[in-house]
C-alpha cells in the first residue's frame, strides 16, 4: 500500500502500553472503512510508529472482524471470504473447505478418503498462511453426504490432529455445492498472538 498523497483524517492518542504514551497514528476508518490491518503495519511503518502490536491495536479499533483470501489457495467464487479475523488476529473463522486443488478444481470424485485429506490439507494451508497450526483449531462441523464413509476416516484425521482434540460436530445433508463432492468441514482455530501475522491475499 501506498499512502503518498493520502490525506490523513484527524489522529488518535495510541493506548498500547508498549507504544509512548504520546504517540498518536492517523485514524483512516472515516476516509477508507476497508482498511486492512497490513495497510496500518505499512502506514505505521511509514510515519515512523512502526510497532505491530500497537497497529494491531488501531486496527482493532478501526474495524472488528476482517476478511481475508490467502494466496496458495482456491479463490472465492461467489459473495464469501476464506477467512475472517476477529479480535485482533487470534480467533479465525473458516469458511467451509471442501476438495478443491488451488485451481478450483474437484478433487476425488465420489472418494471420500481423498476429499477427506484434500479438505484438511485446504485447512491446514489456510491457517499457514497467517502463522496457525492444525494444533490451533478450537471446533469443527463435518457436512458429509454419506456418514457412515465419513466414519471410516478417522486414521486420515488423526493424521492431522493429536490430543488434545478440538470439539466436533457432525451432520449429514442431502448434498453439497457439486454433486461429486461428499464433505465439507468447517473450523475455528485461536493462533497465539506471537505467532499470528496477516495473510497476503
């Protein structure tokens, strides 16, 4: 992001403790209501305040949820995000991930091995790329179109999952988005703060 030129709207006093108590940064929710929080990392960067921690904290205060598509990753097609990031960068919503490879494309056509490994691995990338881990994941919910196969994959999930496990729920529905696709899993994962960094779309 760029901000040369950019007029700058009126500043706030920064209320991070690790910040100078008399350090101020420009409050853009007024001229530009999609700022992201990598737009503030640059702008703080730009103007001299570059601590994370404390343009983690203005964006916090600038917006409460954002929405985020990774690259490595098949691109939304229709009104959704892959992603939201709520209080700060710790909680991440997922959206549903069924089995497609980075193109789009279906992957293990009535399998539901294949899909099973093809999701989890969709999941696995998503967190990744904003510094989260498998181990990271809070819940899940599995909408299988046949749950007896789905219950036969356990061996494929404890491949990606170790005690402690997160909380689980599991329906069946009639279908999903495509005919051929037989899962499709929701998750919502806490990444420590430490480790959480803003994806690059």
């Amino acid at each position: 992001m760029s901000n040369s030129g950019r007029k700058l709207p009126v500043c706030f006093r920064a209320a991070d403790a690790e910040s100078c108590r008399s350090s101020t940064l420009p409050r853009l929710a007024a001229d530009d209501p999609a700022l992201t929080y990598a737009d503030v990392v640059a702008l703080a960067a730009e103007i001299g305040q570059g601590s994370r921690r404390l343009a983690l904290n203005v964006h916090r205060r600038l917006t409460m949820v954002d929405a985020v598509n990774p690259a490595g990753i098949w691109s939304p097609f229709g009104a959704f995000s892959m992603a939201v990031i709520q209080g700060g960068g710790q909680i991440v919503h997922l959206k549903g991930q069924v089995a497609l490879d980075q193109q789009g494309q279906l992957v293990g056509a009535q399998d539901m091995r294949v899909q099973i490994r093809k999701v989890l691995e969709n999941i696995q990338a998503m967190l990744a790329s904003m510094g989260g881990r498998m181990a990271d994941v809070a819940s899940l919910v599995h909408y299988a179109t046949e749950i007896e196969q789905f219950m036969g994959t356990g061996d494929i999930r404890k491949e990606f999952f170790a005690a402690p496990f997160p909380v689980t729920t599991t329906v069946q529905v009639g279908r999903l988005y495509h005919p051929e696709l037989l899962i499709e899993i929701t998750a919502v994962a806490e990444i420590p703060r430490e480790r959480f960094h803003c994806p690059s779309n």
